[in-house]
C-alpha cells in the first residue's frame, strides 16, 4: 500500500553528487518543471543513444523518483527514462491545491506528459504509483505504449496487518500522534524499519546505501510539510479504495488497452500477493511476474529480472502477441 524512500542494492546507483540536498545517483540528472499551479521534480538518465522511446516512472507513497535509480540504469539501452517526484515528495514541492488524491497525482502525470510532448511512454508505478499509472492508462491511452505495475496499490477486502498503520494515517490526527510516537527515534533507526517492512530481504542492501538512506530521511523529516503530504496522500488511497461504479480502480483496470506487466513480491507485506491473480484477471492480455523473495519495491530489489520482464513485454507487444 506504500512504498518508502529506499536506498538501491548495487553498486550503480551510488550516489556521486547532488542538486541541493537530494541526492543524485551517478549518471543522473534533475531539472524542475514548472506547471501552473504545480511543481514538479523530474529525474533522468541520458539514453545511451537517440533515439530510444520515452519512459516515465512514477514512485508510491513517501518514495521518491530515486526509487527508480537501479531499474532506469538497467534499462538504458531500452528507453530514455524519466522519473517523477510526485507533488509534496522527493523534491519537488506540495500542490497549491494541497489536493493528494489518486484522481489529482495522476492528472499531474497527464500534465507533465502533455506538457513535455513526450507521450506516448512506457510507463511503471510502484504501490501508490500504481494506482495512478493505472488511472492514467485509462484515461489516456494516447500517452501509453505500455504499463509495468510493480505491487500496484488496488483495492483489496482484507488489507494485511502490516499495512493497517499506513491506512491509519488517512484519520484526522493520526499523523500528529505518529509524530509524537516516533519523535525520539533517530533517522537510522526509521530507515531500518522501513527496510523490514518493504523489502524481502532487508540484508541486500549495501552499507553505502544505508547510510544514503539515513541522509536522506534526515532531509525529509526537516521538510515543513512531510506529515501533512503522507497523511493526505493516505487519505488519497483510501478514498481511490472507496470509490464504485466507473471511477474504481479495479473498472479502470479493466479499461487499460496497453500491454501490461504486473510484478508481485511473495514476501510484500503493504500489498497482498493474493492479489496477483485478480490484477492478472483485470488487465486484459496482461503478463505477470511473480517474485517468492521480493517484498514490496522489487524494482529496487531485483532490478536486473524486473528489467529482463519488461524487455520480454516490449517484444512480445512488438510481434503482436502475449
């Protein structure tokens, strides 16, 4: 149901400068967007030749587009990639309209991909990212060439334990008290929680990445407005969750025309991977990879199959078939 800022497992995407305080991983670039009413963070690896077709990343809950660092590296021969910092995360600034719903992240998108001409991409989502890539899909199959959906946040009957804590923080005052709670605990000790929960295998990941993390946790609890955007954007999900008839998530599923992939983690404690199935049900022609280790950010975790499945994908949308 979310996903975190996460430090990468490889060596690639060790940090070799950075814009401000965000860190940038080797080979990257960031540059603002500017948007009326919207601001947005777009991070990207120069394609390793022209030519190559667009791709747009999009990260979950409280994550980044650094979430996207190892899969963008591993797939530079295939597309040229851009990630986004959805509004109020990574480093780009909360809307004017402090609207965090599903339906307003992804009208963003639709924006950014309008305004820079790119479209149509190859489009991912991890978790929350998920759920707005699907949405965007949907709506504007004109800027979709295909969708890779990485433990995408759609509804589910019976949400695990383990993620009932991110749903708590859509109610009023939740976040003030998680505030109060976790105010003594220090940013390593944050980070090493959120590895426990969204990885499979906490153990891959490197020193060096750990200690990026911790940075950058550090950097994100300064910022004024870090509850506030986790906490609407909580509430973004669970009114997405809600929602019937036409504009629910599992509909417009339904309604996406471009070939998709779905990635699921046997170890995913934020998204059920029971649901696996219903998602390879409701994405017509849809291929699904499932990974037994994998938690909840297999992208981050095993970068190099995801990659591989994606390239299966674009092969098989080319010669016409699944």
């Amino acid at each position: 149901m979310s996903s975190t800022e996460l430090p990468g497992i490889r060596a690639t995407s060790a940090v070799s400068s950075q814009v401000g305080t965000v860190r940038v991983a080797e080979g990257e670039q960031l540059r603002s967007v500017s948007l009326p009413g919207l601001t947005l963070t777009v991070r990207s690896r120069p394609p390793a030749r022209t030519g190559l077709p667009p791709a747009l990343f999009v990260h979950g809950l409280g994550g980044s587009s650094l979430n996207w660092s190892s899969l963008m590296a591993e797939l530079a021969e295939e597309v040229d990639g851009e990630a986004v910092d959805l509004p109020g995360f990574g480093a780009s600034p909360p809307p004017e309209d402090g609207n965090y719903s599903v339906t307003a992240l992804a009208r963003a998108v639709i924006r950014h991909l309008d305004a820079s001409g790119r479209g149509p991409v190859h489009l991912f989502g991890n978790s929350l990212g998920g759920a707005v890539t699907t949405r965007v899909a949907a709506a504007r199959p004109d800027l979709v060439r295909t969708l890779t959906l990485v433990s995408p946040a759609l509804p589910e009957l019976r949400v695990q334990s383990s993620a009932v804590p991110t749903a708590l923080l859509a109610l009023p005052g939740v976040a003030a008290l998680f505030a109060r709670l976790t105010k003594g605990l220090s940013a390593e000790q944050r980070v090493r929680g959120i590895l426990g929960l969204c990885y499979g295998d906490p153990s891959r990941v490197t020193p060096e990445g750990l200690r990026d993390a911790v940075e950058e946790m550090e950097r994100r609890l300064l910022l004024p407005y870090f509850w506030d955007a986790m906490t609407r954007s909580s509430r973004g999900i669970v009114d997405a969750y809600t929602l019937g008839g036409q504009h629910g998530l599992w509909r417009q599923a339904e309604r996406v025309l471009a070939p998709t992939l779905l990635v699921y983690g046997g170890r995913d404690q934020l998204v059920s991977y029971r649901m696996a199935r219903r998602a390879a049900a409701a994405f017509r022609g849809s291929r699904l990879l499932s990974l037994p280790e994998a938690g909840h950010v297999a992208m981050m975790e095993y970068p190099e199959v995801v990659a591989a499945a994606f390239r299966d994908l674009v092969r098989a949308a080319e010669q016409g078939g699944s």
